[in-house]
C-alpha cells in the first residue's frame, strides 16, 4: 500500500513539475495580420522610428554582408554554435509582414515571436524590454514601412540541447526583467535618458560585459568587458584608466564619427555601429557618454604623461627588432612619428591607441590582419588587410614591436600563439 | 643580402630590409609595370601577386617576402605577345592614363588562378580595393569578364552594394 501512496506522490510531483514547465514555456501564437500599407503610419512616427532603429543598431545585426538591408541572414558565432539573424522587413512570408505591432512588442519585450515561439537571447530583449511604448510604436512603424524583401533565414546550428528552444525559457526565468524600469529622480534628465539608451535600446552591457557560462551577463560585472566576434569589447568603466582618460566630448565624437582624438578608430563590430550612431541627434551621444562616464571605476594609473615615443629601458629583443623593420616598411608611412597622415584629422599617436595599450593583444592583431576596410564614402578611417601578407610570427613580431616601442603596459606573452588562435577562430567564422 | 624569387626568376639583392617591394621591383629589378600610386597602401597601382595573393608591395618589406613567389604584370606578357587578360583590356581600351592597370590586371589574375568563374559579386568585390581615377572601371570589369566567360550584368547589379535603409523616410 505504501509502495502505491509513494508512487502516486512521485507521479503527482511529476505531473505538477510537467504542467509548471509547460507554464514557463508555452506562449500563445498572436493572430497573423494582412500586410499593412506603409501610408497608414504617421510619417512623423516613422522618421522617430529611424531614429530609434539607429539607435538600437537593428541594423548592424539583421543585415548580411552585402544583403539588402533588416533582410537577415548574418550568422552570429556564439559559445554555443551559429546563430543566423532573422529578416526583420515586412515580408508576409519570411519576414514580420504580418506581426501585429502586439506581437513586435511582446518580441522585444519578452523574446518571444508572433508564433510563440522564444527567440534566442543573442536577440537582446532583455535589454529592449526597457524601451518606451512609444519608441516600441515608432520602431513598428518604421521597420513595416520599409522595402518586404523575401529571404528565408538559414538555420541555427546550435549544440544539443540548446537547439531545443523551449529551454530558453528557464534562460528567461534566470535573466529577464521584463519592463521599462523608473527614471531616478536623484539624477537629471540627461543622465536618465542615457542610461535608458545604454540599458535598454542600444543594448551595450550585450557586447561589454563577460557572459556566464549560460550565456548570461555575469552578474555585478556588467561593463567589465566581453569578447565579441574575435573582439576585445572594451570595458565601459575603465574609460578612466586610458594613457588619457577620456572626456565627455571624445566619447561623444567618437560614437558618431568612429574616432576619437586621443584613443583611436572604431574597429570590428564597434564600426559599424558607430556608423548607425552617426545618423541620431548629438543630444542621444551626449546623453550615452554622460552616463558611461558616470560609471567609471576609481582610477588606479595613469603612466603616459607626454605624447612622445617611450624611450625603451631595455635592449630590444629579436622579436622586436623584427617587428621594427616591419613597421618601417609597412606602417610608418602613417603610424610613424611626423608622417603626412598624423598631422591630419586629429588622428592620435599609437602612444594612445586603446588596442596597443590594452590588457591582450587581441585587437591589435585583428586590426593588423583585417585592417579597416572602406566603409562608406565619407569615410576618414581606413587600414590595409596585412593578414595575407604576414605570417603568424610576422604578425606577433610587430604586435610585439609595437607594444615596446609605445606602451608603458607590461609585455604581452605568447603572442604567436596568439595569432594564430585568432587567425583559426576568423577562418572558422 | 636578400634572395627574391620573381617571374620564376631569383635574384639576389643588396638593400636594406625594409625597403619596400615596390622599390626592390622598380629600382633594382627595373620591373617598372608596378606603380607607385599613394605609398599607403590604399590605391592599389603597386599590385603585385606574392604566392597566389594580391598584394600592395608598396607596403611589404622586401625581407617579409621570404621564399614566396612574386609575379608582376611583365610576367604575364610582353607587348609583342600579351597575356589573356592583357589582350582584353586593349580590346576593350579599358585603359585612359593607364597608371593603375598593371595593379588592376594583377588582382584580376589573382582572383582568375583561384577562382576561373567568378560571379558578378565575387569580381566586384575582389576588384574593390584598387582605384582608377579616370573612372574605366566599367571597361576593366568587361574585359575581366570577357576572360572569364562572364555574362554582362544586368542594369540593376551594380544598386547591389547601396544601403538604403538610412535614405529618406
């Protein structure tokens, strides 16, 4: 009798656990709507939506390389397998043509699509569901009045069990706060609205913060740094730290212009980005730099005091003498003190690069091996890919070289290794 | 001295390391096809192929070259007798000044050794990196294509790279 009590207990258990879990994971399905004629959207809203979408850098994830634009297809390389963004045009068939601006809020609010079914996080709903109703109306309203393109978005390949999309929603049980959250009336208007736009649309804890195990942001560590795309994402609250610490007005000009006068270029996935930030008012710049400034970390160094080449206390290595011929031949025309292309545009000496001053060699390498490519005709930036001309020792020669020559930061080890860790990771993406 | 192998011939030359190829090519070999356009890698008049890859040789040191080949324009024909891509772009007076077509021919050739069919996509933007400003883009591409058996584009292919999703509302 007792065997039967205990297996009728165990089987209740069981069922209740079922019904719970299917309580967290099932979402309803929102009705399908006909295509909505661009014309009905208020054309202020949509002009607010561009804004918004900017702002959000929509964009920069849901356009393929070379691909029409909001039109999907860019695959996102995660801990966890590929990840392909989706077609956000208003294409009834493979795009959101026939969400209703309920089920466009719902998805940025709460991750889940019109079909109920749960996105997955590498869409940062857990950021844009602090966004307004009214940015949420003007997003809706400029993203279904653009062009439908037809593009079916290739499948995820994501490892087991993470290609069962139900289980995000104990993910969203760890890491969701749905909702807009309260201004602080100790701070003023500016500071708010900054921090709504780093928090909420322009998502930056998603790429600046290092991720849990889970592929959350790690608690209390929120703007530490992350690794994006084969990227350094620099931390946010050691601005303060830099050979100058930044100012107000370079973070500014910098998130619009993708250069800042004593720190250096947009690179990787932070270029484009600033690119789609060149299109906001500078008062939405403004309002993000104050608030990243607000969050700096005390200060702990500060060792460059002159912009003048560090005289080296030590011998150079073999490493670096290499890496000095290479540069002579292949970066002093504009890296090189006194060179044409340092005396134009405000363009900072390496003595303040972020990436030769950084604590890996990481984004020096990328940028030595990709360069920045030509993106756009107003483009002031620009570097030639040096990854097929160097080897890998090459590469780590001149990485080398170049922390010596203009760092006071301690030498970065096992760079060659590094190189070529990086260079498999970039063939692989 | 350094040992430089170009065109299937090796050379050995007295320079300093960090000479650029460009100059070893020029100065010392008399290879005068490759131009010196911008000197920053930019432009792309100084293409030159280093083992299969096009490369701005006015920014590789001479002592990075290593024990790659090097092939040039002159390496592909001679005025008497030109190579495929070389017939073309006369056929198709695909040069004004002239200045960039040896740098133009050797990213093509790079791009055709590797891939004989390109699609209109891969040709554009292999092509990107190199700059005519007399504007015979449109030429260098048709003769490229006569060489590689491409049809001519239809009118829309050349919108492919435009964003327009920042135009007007």
């Amino acid at each position: 009798m007792n065997h039967k009590r205990l297996w009728l207990c165990v089987a209740a258990v069981l069922i209740a656990g079922v019904a719970v879990a299917i309580g967290i994971a099932w979402e309803p399905a929102i009705a399908p709507i006909a295509a909505v004629p661009p014309a009905t959207f208020d054309r202020r809203l949509k002009l607010e939506g561009a804004r918004v979408v900017a702002l959000g850098d929509c964009a920069v994830c849901h356009t393929a390389k070379n691909g029409k634009p909001f039109a999907g297809g860019l695959p996102l390389a995660t801990p966890f397998g590929t990840i392909y963004a989706t077609n956000i045009t208003p294409d009834g068939q493979t795009g959101i043509g026939n969400w209703s601006e309920e089920a466009f809020a719902r998805a940025l609010r709460r991750g889940i699509a019109r079909d109920g079914h749960p996105l997955y996080p590498a869409f940062p709903y857990v950021h844009f569901t602090r966004m307004s109703d009214h940015d949420i109306a003007a997003a809706y309203a400029y993203l279904m009045s653009r062009e439908p393109v037809h593009a079916q978005t290739p499948a995820n390949r994501l490892i087991f069990p993470l290609n069962h999309r139900p289980l995000v929603a104990f993910w969203n049980v760890l890491f969701l706060r749905a909702g807009p959250r309260d201004a602080d009336p100790e701070k003023d208007a500016q500071w708010n609205r900054g921090k709504l736009l780093v928090d909420g649309l322009g998502h930056c804890a998603a790429c600046h913060s290092p991720l849990d195990p889970i592929g959350g942001e790690k608690a209390g560590h929120a703007f530490d740094g992350g690794v994006v795309d084969g990227w350094d994402a620099p931390p946010l609250n050691a601005l303060n730290r830099a050979a100058r610490p930044w100012t107000q007005a370079q973070l500014a000009a910098y998130l619009r212009t993708g250069h800042a006068s004593e720190h250096g270029a947009a690179a990787g996935p932070m270029l484009p980005v600033t690119r789609d930030l060149a299109t906001v008012p500078q008062e939405d710049v403004e309002a993000i730099a104050a608030y990243i400034l607000s969050i700096q970390k005390p200060a702990v160094r500060n060792d460059v005091t002159s912009s003048e080449m560090k005289v080296a206390a030590t011998s150079p290595t073999a490493a670096q003498q290499r890496g000095s011929v290479l540069f002579a031949a292949s970066c002093a025309q504009c890296h090189g003190a006194g060179s044409p292309m340092q005396t134009l545009g405000e363009r900072p000496g390496l003595a303040f690069s972020t990436a030769v001053n950084a604590p890996t060699p990481r984004n020096a390498i990328q940028t030595i091996l990709g360069g920045i490519g030509w993106h756009g005709e107003d483009a002031t930036t620009y570097m030639p890919a040096f990854g097929g001309l160097y080897d890998d020792r090459q590469v780590a020669d001149l990485v080398t070289f170049l922390r010596g020559a203009w760092s006071t930061q301690p030498a970065w080890i096992d760079v060659e290794a590094a190189v070529t860790k990086i260079r498999q990771e970039n063939d692989a993406r | 001295m350094i040992s430089l192998t170009v065109n299937g011939v090796r050379h050995a030359l007295d320079v300093d390391p960090s000479t650029p190829l460009l100059y070893a090519l020029r100065n010392d070999l008399h290879l005068h096809g490759a131009k010196f356009g911008c000197g920053l890698g930019q432009c792309g008049a100084c293409t030159v192929i280093v083992d299969g890859q096009p490369v701005f040789s006015c920014v590789l040191p001479v002592s990075a070259v290593g024990t790659r080949s090097v092939r040039t324009v002159e390496g592909l024909g001679s005025a008497d007798r030109p190579g495929p891509l070389q017939s073309a772009f006369i056929k198709h007076q695909a040069v004004q000044c002239g200045y960039c077509i040896a740098g133009m021919i050797m990213r093509a050739q790079a791009l055709l050794d590797r891939n004989p069919h390109p699609t209109e996509n891969e040709l554009r933007e292999h092509m990107q990196p190199n700059l005519c400003r007399c504007g015979t883009h449109l030429r260098i591409l048709a003769a490229i294509r006569e060489v590689a058996g491409m049809p001519a584009p239809d009118a829309g292919a050349a919108a492919v790279h435009q964003p327009d999703h920042q135009k007007a509302v």
